[in-house]
C-alpha cells in the first residue's frame, strides 16, 4: 500500500500540482494528460453530487444527522518516533522552521468538519483508491493510493469510513503546507501551476513518512 | 455526540489556536516593516495619498487572497451561515490568531448586513505620527481593509471595507466598516450544500 | 545663566537648535539670555568642538579626565558610560559639553556663565538633561515618516526640550 | 539710520506664543519667560514609552506581509541587482532605527523592565487605566490588550530618567557584530544568530550564518529576498559609524538547504580606526 500520485486541483478545475511517487508507474501519461485528467476529475466531482442515490439524498434532506466530523488521527504524515515532546535536539532556530508557521508536533490537534459534504471523497477500484479533500475556497487535493488505504495500520480495506478519514487527515496537512509554502512564496502567482522546490520537499517527505 | 468543535466557542478557539499552534515573531519586526512600506510608498507616489491608500489597499487584498487558505488549513471551521457568524469568526478568530488582537464588534446595521471593528491596540500603527499633510488624506492602516476584502471574497462574500475613524488622524478610535453587498451564490464550490 | 543647545546630523548640519535662558534673572529684570554680539558665534563655538567630540567619542573613557579621580584612568575600565562626554571645551569662561548616540548623533551645548568668572558644570543635571533629550530624539526617530539626519521641526519635541531645560539646567 | 544688528534669533518678543517648533532656516529660538507653566503640546509618540512590550504577531501575518513587499519591489525593479538594492533601502530605515531603541533599552536596569511600569508605580497606574479608558471614550477598558496606552503626560513615559548610567557606545568591531549576532538577532527572529565568523582570506570580512532565514523559509531559491536583513545589518553598523557592505549568500549544508550566510565587509578606514584605537 503505497501513495502513487498526488494531485493539486484549482477552483476552476486547472491542475497546478501533480507528483507521482513510484518511478515506473506513469511513463503512459504525459503532463497534458493529467491536465485533461485533472479537469475530468474536477466535472465528475460536480456532477457526482447531484447523482446521489434517493436513500442518501433522503436523509440528506435531514443530513443534521451524518456527521461529517473527521477524527484527529495522531501524527498521521508526521516522522516517525514522534511520541509525544520528543524534540530533535537541534537549535531553536531550526526546530521552529519544523513545521513552517504552525507549532508543536503536529499541524492540527483536533478533530474538523470536513466541507466536503455531496462530492465524491472516496473512489475505490481494483487497481487504486482514489481520495478527495475538498477546502471552503474551492481547491481541491487528490491522492491515490495503490489498493487498501494509507495506513499500514488499518490493512484491511474493509473499513472504508477509516480510511476516508486517514486521508482527510493527510490531505488537510498538504493543504497547511501549501498554505505556508505556495501561499508565502512571493513569486507564486494564484492559480498558476507550483514550481516551488519547498513545497515539492515538504511533500515529498510527508509521504515518505507515511509509509 | 456533538461535535466538538461546535461546542467550543469561536473565542476559545481563536485564543487555543494562538497560544498553542501558531509560530510567532516580535511584533515590532511587523509594526516596522509597514512603516518602512507606507512611507516608502508616500515617496515613490510622491505624497499623493489618495493613491497610497489605493496602492495599500490592492498589497491588502493580495494578501488577503492568500492569507484566507492558511486560516482555513489551521482552523478548518466550518462556513459562516451569517454576517453575524462571520464577525465573530474575524473579530475572535482571524484577528487573534494572525494579530493577537480581538476588535470589538459594533454599530451593527438594522438589516444586520454591515458591521464595524473597533481596533483598540493596532500593532500596525505603534511608534507612528502621521505628518500635518497625512492627516487629512492618509489611511495608514489601509491594507486591513484590503486583506478582509480580499479573504471575505475567497469564501464567496462580496463586501466593501472602509476606515470610518483612526486615531492617528487625531480621532478618538479606530473604526473599520464591513458591509456585505452579496453572497457569490454561483461561486460556492459544489460540494459543500 | 544661559545655553545654546544642537542636536547635529551626520554631516555636521544641525537638526535642532534651541536657547535656553534662566528663569530668575537676577533681582527680576528680563532674563538675559547670550550678549547679542555672542549670539552669532554660539553656531561657530559649537562647530568648532565638533573636531574634539569626534575625537573623544572613540576614547574608552573619554569623560573620566575630568577630575574623577585617578583609579578611574585604568585602560580594562570598559562598562562605563560613554555617551556622555562631558565639558569638551571652553571659549573665553563658556564651557561645551557633548553627549553622542547610538546612532552617532552628536548633542553639543553651550553654557553661558556669569559675565566675569568661567560656568560651573553639574554633571549629573547635564547628563540627565542629555539622556532625557536622547530619548525624545529616539522617539522621533522611530517614527516611520522621520527620515535621518532631517531636522526635527515638530513643536511636541521644542515644548518637550524646554521643558527638560527648565528641569535640569535652570532651576 | 540706527545700526540694526539682524538678530539670528526672531524671539524678541516677550509674549509667549504656543511653541512652533524649530524651524532650521530662521535658526535657534530663546525659550520664552513664561514658558514654565505651559504644557507641552499634545503627542502621541512623545508620550509613549519605549519600553519592550513584548507583543507578538503570527509568523503567518508577517511571511504575507513580507511576501507582498517583495513582490512589490520585485515588479517595480528592472534587474536583480535593482530589486536587492531596493530590498536592502527597506531594511536600511529599520537598521538606523534599531541601533538606537536596543542601545536605549538595554541601558535600563534590569529590574526596572521586569517591574514595569505598571507595579513600579501602580498607585498612578490606576490613575492612568481609568484616564486612559476614558480617554478612548468608549468607556470599556479593553479587556483582551494586556497593555493598555498611556496617552497623557504623567512622566512614568521616559525610561531616561531610570538610567543612571547609559550602555556604552560600541566601540570595536567585534563588540558591535556581537551586539548584532546577539541581541538584535534575538530581537527580530527570536534567537541569536547561529554563528558570527571572521573570515579567514580577508580580515575586514565577517559572516553571522543562519541556518533558516525566519523571513524567507517559505520562499525557494529566497536569498536575493535576504537582501532585507543585510539592510538592517548595514543599517545598523553604519549608524554606529561601522561603514560597511552586506550581501547574502547561500551555503547549503547537509540538510540545512536554506542556510544562508550574512556576508559583512567593512570599509577599510573603520579597519584602521579599531587598530589605532584598539590595536593589540
């Protein structure tokens, strides 16, 4: 269970982010395509929520009920060995750029509701799992995983309501570093493709912590 | 059960949020590099300080536009079902967590459509005194109303802010109107009805 | 007794001057403040101290010569205060003192003495009156329309400076 | 026709006329008989205290506030070089300032700052809390600020007068770069520097190493955006009377990808006053 790609989608359905993280998986699709993929994803996710089955749409109507609190999964994209205030012994100075211009250990403490209410948030086929997290503002982070769900911990698929929530944990820390590194890069222009080698770092480790 | 984050108050939310998870640095760092922009700013466009409010105005909503993905990503609160919710969320929330500071909310509207802040401690404008010439024209804290105007739009409310009053242009508080003209309902991302 | 007070820039063009006279003048009659023929020279005499300050203002203990006792001329003696220089020249019975900042601005003043014998200096009511107008100036300073070395025409910081004059200089 | 000396100073007349303020092309004014009793016109800087509040902002705020400049600059600039000299004026002004507020605040006892204001007189501190409410007019106190602004004349405001003695001036180059390593370094980013080296080819060259520029950690490839500290620095040194030149360079080591090195070169005749002066 491995993530293979990652997917940065603006409000207007453009990809401005995209890195596969297995070397020999995508020699087919060329960047223009995953452009195309990332619109195709974009018009399915709208027409998705109208296309909900009748029972759901019937509780929908009195959706107070579904909760669509996310649980805080600890440390989930965080290194290893974070138990608790263990603190590498590096200067001040270095420990505070840990985690950009948020605190602590981790990015979040607490459970969130997820704004993603009607869209797809999940897309499970034989060959990967594909999860969305969806922000107030319109833009929207993809990843795919290969078969069964992020977390070593939990390997079998069956919980599916878990693994959703394990990649809203996930997702939203993309969203806090693409907050920090795309959104203060002053040579960042909105909606445009990311070219900053931070924010490719940043992730690249937090995958590579996943795992 | 409830969900917790609806149970804890915007307040302890904002403060929380300030004390534990947020980085910070000297306010006098900030308060001194808007004082070097602003009065660069009233050189280069040679003290015509209509266009400096107008230049501050444009860096505050660029500012804005960005500044509203990272109070989303470290608070992840839900959307404001009104213009009352939304005060509370900037006067609790967004101004504690990036400013330490809580404006008062006043002087509501009767169709509860616009609002004002009242800023009491402005770290922007410490160490400042506004030359005879400023007085009349200048906005020094002009780039406030830029940044809410330009988070407020990112999350589909179209509004128009303004300074009423500013103590340093001898006033006796700073004030700061919110008006809503209309909710971008095309705009919504689907999804979230 | 009278004083000619400057705050000079960086290149020697003065930012702010200021006369002070004594309140009481003798037996009531209208304090007098320099002769006239003195009142020109005041900007000469200071300039002309100019050449000492810069000299001193590099001295480890540039004001211990003045009377304050030989233990205090040991070279490791490095924590005083040397900001304030002290009486660094006189002019036919007008004594000078100076006092530097930080940022290298130069306060230089003039003190009028009795017609016949040459002034008395207090150094701890100059001082305090240097170090209370060293603030005033780092206030002005600090704010963001101030640019250096511009003259300080506000008239919070005249009133301010006189008001210290009066505390210190001319009880 | 009477021989009229043009007297340099206007002030003849005794009436006393609210103060006007220095005015440099007509010169000095002779402060006026009865000045004594009037009060000093109303400001808001003079009659603040400069004493360290130790308020803070989010990181958050700053970073934004400090991306939106640089692009700013960035557009307005024609070249790189353009955009670090115009980055390194902003830094410039703040240098020249602080050289003065950390020298002043450091001159205060420690006591003193610890005590603050508010316990080292706290019967007139009362006082102040109620003026100042009402002098906002709104009447609340304001509850969240844990300060609240003095704006009236009460004398609490100077900190000179606490100071017997001043710090001394910095006089050799060394004590000067540890007053930047150290203190200033603390004041703007929280710590000190995480190095000041001499260098080892040329000796008037100095370096203060950061191993992640606070400023410019969001920023990739951001050392030209450093240019806004190296302005500080040389703000600050050639305040002191340091001249000097400052540029950043990156010096990536092992995992600190952002390490950034403060290269400071001083002007060759400050090189021969600190061995006149100070020579071994």
């Amino acid at each position: 269970m491995t993530v293979r790609m990652l997917l940065v989608i603006n409000k207007s359905g453009g990809l401005i982010y995209h890195r596969s993280f297995e070397a020999d998986v995508d020699e087919g699709l060329n960047s223009n395509d995953y452009l195309i993929l990332a619109s195709i994803l974009h018009g399915s996710f709208a027409i998705a929520t109208q296309l909900t089955p009748k029972a759901l749409q019937l509780s929908q109507s009195s959706s107070r009920n579904i909760d669509y609190t996310v649980p805080y999964i600890p440390y989930v994209g965080m290194p290893r060995g974070r138990t608790g205030n263990e603190r590498t012994k590096s200067t001040a100075s270095t420990s505070q750029g840990k985690l950009g211009s948020f605190k602590g250990d981790d990015f979040f403490k607490e459970p969130f509701q997820s704004w993603n209410r009607s869209g797809v948030r999940q897309l499970c086929t034989d060959e990967f799992t594909m999860y969305i997290y969806q922000t107030m503002t319109g833009l929207k982070f993809v990843v795919v995983t290969s078969q069964g769900t992020l977390s070593p911990a939990n390997p079998s698929s069956s919980n599916n309501i878990f693994n959703i929530h394990v990649a809203d944990n996930f997702l939203r820390k993309i969203y806090c570093l693409y907050s920090d590194y795309v959104m203060k890069d002053p040579f960042y222009s909105l909606e445009m493709p990311i070219k900053s080698t931070l924010f490719d770092k940043q992730v690249k480790q937090m995958v590579d912590n996943l795992v | 059960m409830s969900t917790p984050t609806q149970s804890k108050s915007l307040k302890t939310i904002g403060e929380d949020t300030w004390k534990n998870k947020t980085e910070k640095v000297n306010a006098e760092l900030f308060t001194l590099t808007y004082g070097a922009i602003v009065s660069q700013l009233c050189a280069d466009y040679d003290r015509d300080f209509q266009k400096v409010n107008n230049h501050l105005f444009s860096m505050g909503y660029n500012i804005g536009v960005r500044l509203i993905e990272d109070f989303l990503a470290r608070t992840a609160l839900p959307r404001c079902e009104n213009m009352v919710k939304t005060s509370e969320m900037i006067s609790k929330c967004a101004f504690k967590i990036f400013l330490n500071m809580t404006p008062q909310v006043t002087n509501w509207s009767t169709e509860k459509d616009a609002f004002s802040l009242m800023l009491e401690e402005n770290p922007l404008s410490d160490f400042v005194e506004l030359p005879v010439d400023a007085m009349k024209q200048l906005w020094y804290s002009n780039v406030l109303c830029g940044v809410l105007k330009g988070a407020l739009e990112m999350v589909q409310l179209d509004c128009d802010v303004w300074f009423i009053s500013d103590i340093l242009k001898g006033d006796s508080q700073t004030e700061l109107r919110i008006k809503l003209n209309k909710v971008l309902k095309d705009e919504v991302p689907i999804g979230e009805d | 007794m009278p004083q000619y007070f400057a705050i000079i820039g960086k290149k020697d063009n003065p930012i702010y001057e200021a006369e002070f006279t004594s309140q009481q003048g003798q037996q009531g009659q209208l304090q007098q403040g320099f002769q006239q023929n003195l009142k020109e020279l005041n900007a000469f005499i200071l300039h002309a101290s100019l050449d000492i300050v810069e000299d001193l203002q590099w001295q480890v203990n540039p004001n211990a010569q003045h009377g304050k006792g030989g233990f205090l001329r040991s070279k490791n003696v490095t924590n005083i205060d040397n900001c304030y220089l002290g009486k660094v020249d006189h002019f036919y019975g007008l004594a000078i003192t100076a006092y530097v900042t930080y940022g290298g601005m130069k306060l230089v003043m003039i003190h009028g003495g009795p017609p016949n014998g040459n002034t008395q200096i207090d150094d701890n009511m100059v001082k305090s009156f240097y170090q209370e107008v060293h603030e005033l100036y780092v206030k002005t300073l600090m704010n963001p329309f101030y640019r250096l070395n511009e003259p300080i025409p506000s008239p919070a910081f005249d009133s301010r400076v006189r008001a210290l004059a009066r505390k210190y200089l001319n009880r | 026709m009477s021989q009229k000396i043009i007297l340099p100073s206007t002030s003849d007349d005794g009436v006393y006329t609210q103060s006007d303020g220095y005015e440099y092309t007509i010169g000095p004014k002779q402060s006026l008989p009865n000045e004594a009793n009037a009060i000093p016109t109303p400001s808001r800087i003079y009659s603040e205290s400069l004493i360290y509040r130790k308020q803070e902002v989010s990181l958050s705020a700053m970073a934004f506030l400090f991306q939106e400049m640089i692009a700013t600059i960035h557009r307005a600039s024609s070249s790189a070089q353009d955009f670090e000299t115009r980055l390194n004026g902003y830094g410039y002004g703040i240098g020249t300032r602080l050289v003065e507020l950390l020298n002043l605040r450091n001159s205060i006892p420690p006591n003193y700052s610890k005590s603050s204001t508010f316990l080292s007189n706290s019967s007139s501190t009362s006082v102040n809390e109620s003026h100042g409410s009402s002098g906002t007019g709104t009447g609340t106190l304001s509850s969240a600020s844990d300060h609240s602004h003095h704006y009236h004349e009460n004398g609490t405001e100077s900190l000179a007068a606490v100071i017997s003695n001043m710090k001394p001036r910095d006089l050799k180059i060394l004590d000067i770069l540890q007053f930047v390593h150290g203190t200033m370094w603390t004041y703007l980013f929280g710590c000190a520097s995480d190095d000041l080296v001499k260098s080892s080819e040329r000796d008037n060259e100095y370096m203060i190493v950061d191993n992640l520029p606070v400023l410019t950690q969001f920023i990739p490839a951001g050392r030209s955006c450093d240019y806004f500290t190296c302005g500080i620095i040389q703000g600050f040194l050639d305040s002191a009377e340091f001249p000097c030149r400052v540029s950043a360079h990156s010096m990536p080591q092992g995992e600190l990808d952002q390490r950034t090195v403060y290269l400071i070169q001083f002007d060759k005749h400050v090189l021969e006053r600190d061995n006149l002066r100070f020579g071994s």
